[in-house]
C-alpha cells in the first residue's frame, strides 16, 4: 500500500475527467477542530513515527503549524466552519460570511490546495468560492463503508476534485462500529479517505459520550487522561493503520 496526500489525486494524464481508483492508497486526514497543543502533539508525534505521509486541514493558529509544515510528506489544508454564518449568527472569529471564513484559513495556510468544512458543509456557491480561491481539491462527500462502493474521485464543474471519504472516526463511534475493522477496509477496491481527530485520538473514542461527558477537560489534557478508553477505539484505530 502506499500512502498519499489529498493534493496528490490527479485525473489520468490521457483523460481529463477519468481517475484512477487508487486502490492501491491509503490517505490518512486530520480534522484540527481547534484542538490544543499538547494533544496535537499528541496525534503528530504518532504519524512522525510512522513516517507516513498526511493530510492536516487546519482549522486555526497554532505554533505547531511550522512542525506541520517542515514535513514534506504532510499537506496543509483548511477546515472552514459555516456553522454560525448558517446558523444566522456569524461571529468576527470564523468570519462574517463564507469568504472571510476561507480568507482568514488560506491566511494562515496560503499554500493549502485542499479543503474539508467542518460538518462538510458544501453547497454549489461554496465550490464556486473554493475554486476562486485557489483550492484544487474538496472532500466534503461522506459515503460510508458500509454502502461498499468502489468510490473514485470526480471533476466538478469548475474543475475542482472531489475526494470522497468513507471512514470517519466521529462516525465509526456513533454506528458502534468495530475500529479494529480498519485493518480489513484498507483491501476494499477505490480510493480509500480515512478520516481522525486529534481529541479523538487521545481520548480514544469509541463512544461519543466519552467525548461529550469529557467535553469541560479538553484544554487540559493531564485532566483528559482520566477520559481515555482503555480498549479499542479512534487511537488503535489509527495505530493499527500505522502497522499495517
């Protein structure tokens, strides 16, 4: 297997609209959802180690991005949240409208090429705005594992790649899923868009009540230890992928 970053995903030099299926990929991605340092740290250490390659959408400031950055075999990305702007309450943080919210990433960012909302919110406007800004690739189609596709990339109109994701570490613990599984999804034939969090894997969720009921301690990570799951979850999930 070979491990890739999103922005690597390219149509086949003889046909514009038709891709490979990647089968032979594995493509491991990291939602930041504004996470401390410390379990940042946390997630990149593991995927250092594995000396594998990744792709980071980032979702705010953190010194940890020039460690990110020095990686070549990571790629920066951007995580906008819509959520407010949809919500009718926009706030100065995340931005007044859809742009402000892309232009304050892509300033921290400028290099990103990839994008993945949070919530993947999408809409034909927000493609739009992502191709005018740059970005080349988008991965906010969600088509689970369990629909056993053979999934590809698509072009979209303005040319913008769609790389869909089928394994969400969030998701696998809301179907009570089996995280150990991973080991077998990596033989499913297409492109293969593995999903994690960094709060997730420290906590090693399995259950998103060991998130919620943990939610006052996520800034404090030596209080956090006390939340982790001992057994199998989003960290084995990960470190499992790592060994195969």
């Amino acid at each position: 297997m070979k491990w890739r970053k999103i922005r690597d995903v390219s149509p086949d030099h003889n046909c514009n609209d038709v891709f490979e299926d990647y089968s032979d990929s594995i493509f491991l991605t990291f939602d930041l959802d504004w996470v401390c340092d410390d379990i940042l740290a946390d997630t990149i250490s593991i995927v250092e180690r594995a000396d594998v390659e990744a792709t980071w959408f980032i979702t705010h400031y953190t010194p940890l991005l020039a460690r990110l950055r020095e990686n070549p075999k990571f790629e920066l990305g951007i995580h906008p949240n819509f959520n407010n702007i949809l919500a009718g309450s926009p706030d100065s943080v995340n931005g007044e409208k859809a742009e402000d919210t892309v232009d304050k990433l892509l300033a921290l960012v400028p290099e990103a090429r990839s994008v993945r909302s949070h919530s993947m919110t999408q809409s034909s406007s927000l493609l739009t705005l992502f191709a005018e800004k740059g970005l080349s690739h988008d991965c906010n189609h969600f088509i689970p594992h369990q629909a056993e596709l053979n999934l590809r990339p698509w072009l979209v109109w303005n040319g913008l790649i769609k790389v869909p994701c089928f394994w969400e570490d969030d998701i696998a613990a809301l179907y009570g899923e089996d995280f150990l599984e991973v080991g077998e999804l990596i033989h499913r034939e297409g492109v293969k868009v593995f999903d994690f969090h960094p709060i997730h894997v420290f906590l090693n969720t399995e259950d998103m009540m060991r998130y919620e009921n943990s939610r006052d301690y996520h800034r404090y990570p030596e209080k956090l230890v006390g939340y982790q799951n001992r057994g199998n979850g989003s960290r084995t999930a990960l470190m499992r992928l790592l060994e195969l």
